[in-house]
C-alpha cells in the first residue's frame, strides 16, 4: 500500500467511531460499526513531458448495524472530509503527520445494501520521470560519418 492510500484510509478511519479497520479481505466474523477500504482503482490519465498523473479511485464501505447507521457514518467521513476542504494530511510510514497535503475530490456516498454505505473518494497523483541521460547525436550515430565516408 502506498503513503497516499494509507493516509486516505487513516484519515476516513479518525472520521468516525469505528471499531475496526479492514484493509484486507473482511473475515466471515466481521464487528460493526466497521470501515472497509479495499485497494484503490487505478487509471492512467495524463502525461506530460516530464510527469505523469494517475487517478485513484477508492469504494469504502461502511458496515453497521442498521441502514441509518452506516448512512450517518459515511456522512460523517464525507462531511469531515468537505470540512477540511478536501485537503487531507499525508502520513509517514509511524503515522506522523509530514506536513504534506492530497486533495481529495469532494466524496459521494450511497447506501449499497441494509447496513452497509459507500464511500467514493477520488485522488490524483501527479510524478516525476525519472531523470535519465538521453543519449546525444554523436553518441548514436545520427548524421555522422565514420572515416570511411559511409554514414
């Protein structure tokens, strides 16, 4: 999981009173009022000459134990997270707030089933190319010739 994604669901996670976090697949056995956050949906979506951009997409779930309690959760997190301006902190690997800032875009939620609410939170991340020596002309023989003449 990466730093962005670990923040994401650290930050939803402090939104509500939840008692339990799923990461992984949800056990048989599963305690409510919970949060599920399953790995985002990636998509290529730009580039430029020197970066790139994906979009992430992430589908949280929300589980307690009446159609109301999941829906007054999710609305919480979505609520938390428009009062922050959509601005949420990113944390190190310890969990330390390192005074960055992901943008989120503003959340939508659903009620998905009796007891269970989604959460649809969208992220972008704009990279860097890695700097790399481009070879020159000379290096790969474009219009040059060799002592015999011949190109």
């Amino acid at each position: 999981m990466d730093q962005y994604y670990a923040s994401l669901a650290k930050a939803c996670a402090s939104m509500g009173d939840f008692i339990q976090l799923y990461m992984e697949n949800i056990p048989d056995s599963f305690a409510v009022p919970s949060l599920y956050f399953p790995p985002p949906e990636t998509d290529p979506s730009g580039s430029a000459f020197n970066s790139y951009r994906t979009d992430y997409t992430v589908y949280a779930k929300v589980f307690a134990a009446t159609r109301q309690d999941a829906e007054a959760l999710a609305e919480g997190i979505s609520q938390g997270i428009m009062l922050k301006r959509c601005r949420l902190p990113i944390y190190d690997i310890d969990g330390k707030d390192t005074g960055g800032i992901m943008k989120v875009e503003p959340p939508t939620t659903r009620i998905i089933d009796e007891g269970v609410a989604q959460i649809t939170l969208i992220y972008r991340i704009i990279r860097g190319y890695p700097k790399k020596v481009v070879p020159g002309a000379k290096e790969i023989k474009v219009n040059t010739y060799d002592k015999g003449g011949k190109s």
